[in-house]
C-alpha cells in the first residue's frame, strides 16, 4: 500500500479538526455550549443512566417522563451493532461541538473525492458544506442527532456515486458504512429526505446506463447497493425495530380521538381536524416553513433581518433613537443586544439558511457549464428541497405530498431539509469549479456562463444592496406586539412606533450591509476564475485563495449565532441542574414511586424535572399519542381526579412574593394527599364503545371507584363480577426498577386493579407474571395499566422485555460481522485495482 498517496488527505482531514478547534476555540479552555436540548436530553436519560450506574443493566423502560416512556428514543445501548460503537467513539476524538464542525468537514470532503475532484477542491467543498449555517444553528441548539445525521449523508450519496461509476464493491462498502452510521445519529427525517434525494440520482444515472444499452453495469451497481442497504440496516435492526414500533403509538401514529380539543389550555400538536388520521396535523407539521422570498438568505443572510433575537450595535439607529428620546443609554445598549430583527414567515428562528454566496454563484455556473445526470440531479434536488422547506407556503405541492407521499407525514419542521440542500449546490458547484480549471471545458464556452452567473448572483445581490426598499417592506408579523410592549413601557404609542421605525432602518442596514458583502465576494471568486482562464494567476494561487474566501465568508455568518459567547463552563452548565427547595424536599421522601407535576413552567416541553423525579411531564418530540390527548383534555383543565390517578404525590408551584416584593418567591413543593398512590382495586368497571367515549367518561371519572375500559379488552373482563372486600384495596408496590415492577395483592374475591403506570403494549413488551405464571393485561383510564387479580395473595411482576431488543441484537451482531468482511472485501479490491 502506498501511503504516500494518503498523506495529502491526512494533512486535509487534519486541516479540518484545525478549523473545527479554532472555531470552537473556547473548548481549549474546558468549556462546552449551553445547548438547551442537550440539557434536556441529559434531563430526559438520567434515570436510565443511574439505574445503569448501580445495576450495570441498561433499562429499555423509563418513568421519568410523561409518566413514563420506552427509552428507545432518549437513550439506548446497542452493543452488538458495529456503526453505533463506531459513531461512539468518533464522536470522542474532538471535544465536543468542535468533533461535529470536523465530522460536517470529513463527510462533505468523501464526497468531492468521490466525484473526482483533487485535495484542494474536496477541501474546499468540505469547509463549503460544512460551515453552513443552518448546521451550526442546529448545533447551536443541541440537535446533535440532526447534525450528526447531516454529517454523514455526503458519505452514503458518495458511496453510490462510486458503485455507479464502475467501483462496485468500493461503493457498496462506502454506502454500507456511511449509511450504518447515518442510521446510528438516529435522525429518521434527515435520513428519509437524503433517501429521497439519493433516489432521483440513481434513477437518472440508471435512465442513462440504459440509453447506453449498460444493463450488466446497471444490475451490479443496483445489487451492489442493495446489498449495502441491507447491512447497514441490518447493523441497526434493534434501534428501528423499537422505533418502528413505538412510532405506531405516538403522534406520528394512527389517532382515534376525534374530540375537539377544548378551548382552555393548551392547543393540541397532533390534531387539526375531526377525523382519524395517520401522522401528524397539516399545522403542527408545517408550522416551521420557509418564506419562499426568504430562500434569498441562501445568498444574502440578513435578508429577512437573522434571528428573532438579534443584537445591534451602539451605532444602530435603535440606539441612537432611543438615546435621543431620553432613555438611560445603558439601558437602551442592553435593549439592542435583543431585538426582533426577523421579519420572515417562520414564528421564530435562530438564524438563516445561508449555503455561501460563492456556493450560490459556483452552483449557478455549474447549470450553465456541467454536462450530465450530476447537473440535472442537482438542480431537481435542490428545487424539491427548497419547496418542500416552504411547507405551507407552497401548500399546492407540500399538501399533496403530506397527504399522499408515503411517511412524509411522520415529521415536522421541514425547513430543516435546506441542510440537504447544501448538497446538491456544494457538489453541482465544486464539479463546475473542477472542469473549468482543468480546462476541460474551452474558455470561450466559459466566458458567457461566468458573467450570467455573476450578473444573476453577484448583480442581485448589487441591486438589493443599492435599492432594497424597492422589494421589500421589511415589516414583521410580530412588529404590532412590539409596538405594543414599548407602548406600555413608555407610555406613548408615538415614541413606541419612532422606535420600530428606527428598528426598520436597521434592518434595511443589515440587508444592505449583507448584500454588498455578498456582491464583492462573488465579484472575488469569479475574477479569480476569470484570471486564471487568461493564465493570469496559477493553481498555487487560485486554489488557497478561494479556500480563504470560502472560509472568510461562512466563518463571518456563523460566528454571527454560534461565537465564543455561547460557551460556558462546565460548572454553569450543572449550575442549571442543581435542585431547588422544592426538589431536595421532594428528594427527601423514600417512597420509591411517585410522580411530580411542575407548574412552574410548560411542563411538557421541559424536562428539568425528570432530572430529579418521576414526572407527568418532559421534552421529546415523540410522545404517547393518548398520553398527550389526556394532558390536553384533562390535566391542562385541571381534572384532578386525572392527576390523582397518575400517583401525582407532589405539585411544585411558585411561591408567593416575599413582603413588599413583587417578584414570585422560590418554586416551593405542595404534597397531594388525594394521589390514589401505586395500584388500586376498583368497586366497578364500565365498557365504551371508542376513544371518544372514554375521553368523555374521564369528565367525570372517578378513578378510585371506577375503570373506564375500551370494548375491545371486553374479552379479558368476561365473567368478572366485582365484589365488596374488606381487604381488597391490600395491593401495594414492593419493588421498583424502571423496567420491572412488583406488586403483593391480597383479595378474597377476584378483583380488577388499576396501576399507575402508562400502558405500552404494541408487541406485548410488557409481560405481566402472578406467581410466575404469564397473564395479559389490558388498558383502563385512557392511558392506565389494569389486571384481573384471582382471590388470595399473589406476587405481581410487570416486566418491560420488547422483542424487538432480544430478538434485533442477534441481527445487529450477524450484520456488523457482514458489514466488517465488506469494507475487508472492498480494500482488497481497491489495492488490486491500484497495482
């Protein structure tokens, strides 16, 4: 093996983990981001973490949260799967989120190299798809799994270039890797839309090797894929079993409740009509959609202004205008570092999609120059994304691909699909790039492709510096509720609009200001190009001067939301998760099963207190759908008979002021005495006929005395007849692991009993035992565990044991030995052919 060969691609893979570090620079010092989600996440897997601190046994099953969850989408271990113990240790080479920035580098680098081009090129296409910013926001806001997703997506497209091109094995084991390690980020809709995208290239590479009559070459390319699909899948077999399963349940799920949500409280996230469906609701999922003028921010990024909350400077004509009104300047410089400078579609957001300007004006030559299914691939892909990111403001074509496109349903946010996008413009762009400066494309096929490119790219963005009132009104949605909120303040509606015309100037000066920088650095590129096409400059030069640009240009937007200033300490950082009063009193009480319901914040967007203890609430995107519909219908109306029935021991709400203060006092912990604790026997039982019914009998439900009970469990409860015991409520925990509970029951009659506990029973995971003898269970209170129990005493035990675990860990293991002897296979044949 000539490892001579190599060293030029270390030295650029090295390159990359240099910028990654200076980047994140801060990390040098022990600092990390204060990510809001990793936060959470830690919140979500801390009862998962410690139960496997004391026991050394991974808990599939977690009470933490909504009352209790599978752990499959908040922390899991898959031991015998070869990509997530690669992923793992990856992910450890760099500090944390400087390994991410190098891993967003890396995959966009095997890319490049896939199609072709030399070390400078790749490297240059590596910084243009890894600085982008929508992956930096991302990262910003601890999706880490999105991210990671994002990171390997160019290695799996890459890896079906090479089997397409001839390199059978050596592209089957590329895919086979990359796509195992794109499942083990665990990010199903960046992996589906990458599918969809890697989809229209195969079928327009194949459309061609037919015209060309290539059939042999068509079928072991396609064989080579499949078989590469199969493995990597196959390495993941418990990870998408388990989530395959547990979607069916969620609000990805099919609903049966068609009940109006009711007015008070909070509105519902998974419906937004009154019949079943399969997926998520039109408005839950495209709440987050890109303003189809707003994909201008792909070249210029302050065109609708940044972020919601966007900082100005003591220059600013917010500043001045408040100074000059009367406001304390100090005051009025700590107003500007918070301002609403957005002015988009989207309710909020932390930033633009900016791709690059010179990104934009590379791809838009490449449509003019590249020959062949890459140009048509790219620009297919990249328009599909783009609308798809437009979500409802295109419903014409997103609508009808909710409705009818298989899966296209299951998610939200779908703006996060321009992270795709960068693609398709990165690789259409560094070909063109490539063909040009080697000169294989004459220049003066050259010269009128380059100056439409700049006129269509450079020219805009010139002509939105100069006139940009001229298109835009640069007014928000959410400029009436700022105006309002200075109103009150200042007590003068005038002063307030003075002011939000003030913040209107700064806008305008954002665009302006973003718009001439994006001028001058396409001007930059292409007399770059148009230089070196004349002999004026050489490859020494040409080649590190546009790396420069590229990384002046992404590193200046970026450094804009994710900087130095968003890092904190480690300490800070467990500052946040230090327990209140109200927690160390709650941490006090041995009982060893309860829940908690914090109202001092939206409990169920908030994990902070399934750190501490077992909560009715959390964060996660996936939540039990009949779970979320009792919060709705129930518990945001207060329906204490619901919490009581939950074992809601204790309530932290806010304190009160302290005397002569108006702020609310400290989170404080109200003990609940009417919680019916752990497991109960009813006096009686009612049958409805659906959701809708048992929805409606919660009302007015009393759960201490009475089971509500789908029909279709009616079989289980035939020929019980429930009657008065005087030990019969002699039913009591013993014994709690998160995935295992036991119960002792002691009744003279047979009874029915009712269980705290959330009720999950897609494949029988939940296997019930009395006396070690396995019974069925069935569902009770909308969302409850029930069970017949026989007169006598009798040991219960619940056990969570999900087949798609016992059963997926076999076929991770048989896959990763495959996966091992493929990518083995694959160097063979790589050095032969390089003999």
């Amino acid at each position: 093996m000539n490892f001579k060969r190599f060293l030029p691609h270390l030295i650029a893979v090295i390159g990359f983990a240099i910028l990654a570090v200076l980047y994140a620079s801060p990390v040098l010092n022990g600092k990390r981001l204060n990510q809001h989600d990793i936060i959470q996440s830690v919140s979500a897997a801390r009862e998962i973490v410690e139960y496997k601190k004391q026991t050394g046994e991974h808990s599939w099953w977690t009470n933490s949260m909504f009352g209790g969850m599978p752990s499959f989408m908040i922390a899991a271990e898959y031991p015998t799967s070869l990509t997530t113990k690669l992923g793992q240790y990856i992910n450890l080479l760099l500090p944390d989120p400087a390994n991410y920035i190098w891993l967003l580098m890396l995959g966009g680098y095997v890319l490049m190299l896939a199609l072709g081009t030399n070390v400078w090129l790749s490297a240059l296409g590596a910084v243009a798809y890894g600085l982008a910013s929508y992956h930096l926001l991302s990262l910003e806001a601890g999706h880490v799994s999105k991210v990671l997703a994002i990171a390997y997506a160019p290695g799996v497209l890459a890896g079906a270039i090479l089997a397409l091109r001839g390199r059978y094995i050596a592209g089957a084991a590329l895919t086979a890797l990359f796509l195992g390690l794109e499942l083990y980020a665990n990010h199903i809709q960046i992996t589906y839309y990458l599918a969809i995208g890697m989809v229209i290239y195969i079928v327009l590479e194949s459309v061609r090797a037919i015209q060309k009559g290539q059939m042999r070459h068509l079928l072991l390319a396609g064989g080579a894929l499949a078989a590469a699909a199969l493995i990597a899948v196959g390495t993941h077999t418990t990870r998408l079993w388990s989530a395959a399963d547990y979607a069916t349940v969620t609000q990805r799920g099919k609903a049966e409740l068609t009940l109006t949500p009711p007015s008070a409280g909070a509105a519902s996230t998974t419906t937004d009509d009154a019949t079943p469906k399969d997926g998520l609701g039109k408005e839950y999922a495209f709440r987050w959609s890109y303003g189809k003028s707003e994909t201008l921010t792909l070249l210029i990024p302050s065109f609708v202004g940044g972020s919601s909350m966007g900082s100005l400077s003591t220059s600013s004509e917010t500043y001045k205008k408040m100074v000059g009104i009367g406001i304390d300047p100090n005051m009025a410089e700590q107003f500007v570092r918070q301002l609403p400078l957005y002015h988009g579609d989207q309710p909020l957001t932390g930033g633009p999609a900016y791709a690059g300007a010179i990104v934009i004006f590379l791809f838009i030559l490449g449509l003019f120059t590249v020959r062949g299914p890459l140009k048509w691939w790219a620009l297919a892909t990249t328009l599909l994304y783009i609308i798809w990111a437009w979500g409802k403001n295109f419903p014409a074509v997103n609508y009808a691909f909710f409705d009818y496109f298989p899966v296209f349903n299951k998610f939200r946010a779908v703006t996060m699909v321009l992270s795709l996008a960068q693609i398709p413009m990165v690789a259409l762009g560094i070909v063109a790039l490539k063909q040009i400066l080697d000169k294989k494309i004459p220049t003066k096929d050259v010269n009128r492709p380059l100056l439409i490119s700049l006129a269509l790219t450079g020219g805009l963005s010139l002509l939105l510096a100069i006139a940009p009132t001229v298109f835009i009104n640069f007014r928000g949605a959410g400029d009436d509720n700022f105006v309002a909120s200075l109103e009150q303040g200042l007590q003068s509606k005038d002063l307030a609009n003075q002011i939000l015309m003030a913040m209107i100037d700064d806008r305008v000066g954002l665009l302006r200001g973003d718009a001439f920088r994006s001028a001058v650095l396409i001007l930059l590129a292409g007399g770059l190009i148009w230089l070196y096409l004349r002999d004026k400059v050489k490859p020494v030069v040409i080649y590190p001067a546009l790396l420069g640009l590229m990384i002046f240009d992404l590193f200046g937007v970026d450094k804009r939301y994710l900087n130095n200033d968003d890092f904190v300490s480690k300490s800070a950082i467990q500052q946040t998760l230090e327990p209140s009063p109200a927690d160390q009193q709650i941490l006090a009480d041995k009982d060893p099963n309860f829940r908690v319901l914090d109202v001092t914040t939206d409990f169920m967007s908030d994990a902070r207190a399934s750190y501490f203890h077992k909560s009715l609430g959390g964060y996660h995107a996936a939540k039990i759908r009949r779970y979320e519909e009792l919060v709705t219908f129930q518990i945001y109306r207060n329906n204490q008979n619901v919490i009581n029935m939950l074992n809601t021991k204790y309530l932290i709400s806010q304190g009160q002021p302290a005397p002569g203060q108006q702020q609310a006092g400290a989170p404080v912990a109200q003990l609940n005495p009417n919680a019916l604790g752990n497991a109960w026997f009813v006096s009686e039982y009612k049958i409805v006929p659906d959701a809708n019914a048992e929805m409606t009998a919660m009302n007015t439900l009393d759960p201490k005395k009475t089971a509500v009970v789908d029909q279709r469990f009616n079989e289980q409860l035939k020929g019980l007849t429930i009657q008065a015991d005087s030990v019969a409520n002699n039913i009591r925990l013993t014994n709690y692991k998160p995935n295992e509970l036991t119960y002792e029951s002691n009744a003279t009659t047979e009874q029915l009993a009712v269980f705290s506990e959330i009720y999950y029973n897609v494949r029988d995971e939940w296997k019930v035992t009395i006396d070690g003898k396995e019974v069925p269970h069935l569902r009770a209170d909308y969302v409850l565990r029930a069970l017949r129990v026989p007169a006598g005493k009798h040991i219960i035990v619940f056990r969570f044991d999900p087949i798609s675990v016992s059963a997926g860990k076999t076929v991770d293991l048989i896959s990763s030995v495959l996966l091992l002897a493929f990518i083995g296979l694959a160097i063979f044949t790589e050095n032969r052919r390089k003999a």
